[in-house]
C-alpha cells in the first residue's frame, strides 16, 4: 500500500508525466520571470534553520545575487510592473543554487542527530 502511494505521489509532483504539475510549473515559472526571480529565492532564512545554514555556506556573489533579485522584485511588485519582455526571456527560474548545499546540511544534521549531537543552531556558544 505504500509503495503504490509513494509511486501515486511521484507521479503527482513530477510535471513530466503529470499534466496539471506541468501547468503549475508554467504558472510558477512564468510568475517568477516575472519579476526575475529563482524558486529558491522564495525560501525563508528566518522560517527555516537549515536553510539559513545553507545560504550561510554559499559563495557570497551567489548570496548577493539572491539579494538583488529580491530587491528587485520588491521594487517592481511596488511599481505594479513586470520585468521587460527581453529580460523575462533570459530569466531561468527553476536553475537551482542551493538545493546542492541545503542537501548537504540535512545530510550533517542528520549525522550529527545519529551521533546524538546538538544541531548546529541549538548549540550553545561557549
């Protein structure tokens, strides 16, 4: 029974194979462009820890360009306005920057958990 819910919800999410997650991708990815956003420029810092962590140990350029699509998009949303056409075309929002290194720091934490250690925003500093 699991296994035919976990192929049922494999096959829900994947927009390959399923055609309403493909609309809903079109829909997010064209919003996004948009405003030149990336997906993983919707993740919150402050909501999650482990994302936090994650964009703590990215490349600085690769954080601020994060911030400055952010900003844009904040500008743009207060203007009512939308990217231009040529600029929206160029946008990729579905390229990933940080789901390498998100993995990587679940990965740790889950380790650490193993370990019966303390993650890493729960430790207390000396």
């Amino acid at each position: 029974m699991t296994s035919m819910l976990a192929s049922f919800s494999q096959w829900f999410v994947n927009p390959r194979r399923n055609p309403l997650a493909r609309i809903h991708m079109l829909t997010i990815s064209s919003r996004l462009k948009n405003y030149g956003l990336r997906y993983d420029d919707l993740y919150d810092p402050y909501f999650d820890l482990d994302i936090k962590e994650a964009l703590a140990r990215l490349p600085q350029e690769v954080v601020d360009a994060r911030i400055q699509r952010l900003k844009r998009a904040m500008d743009l949303s207060m203007k009512h306005q939308y990217l231009p056409d040529d600029l929206q075309a160029l946008q990729t929002p579905f390229k990933s920057y940080l789901s390498d290194m998100l993995a990587l720091v679940k990965k740790e934490a889950a380790e650490r958990q193993a370990l019966g250690a303390l993650p890493i925003y729960e430790r207390t500093l000396p």
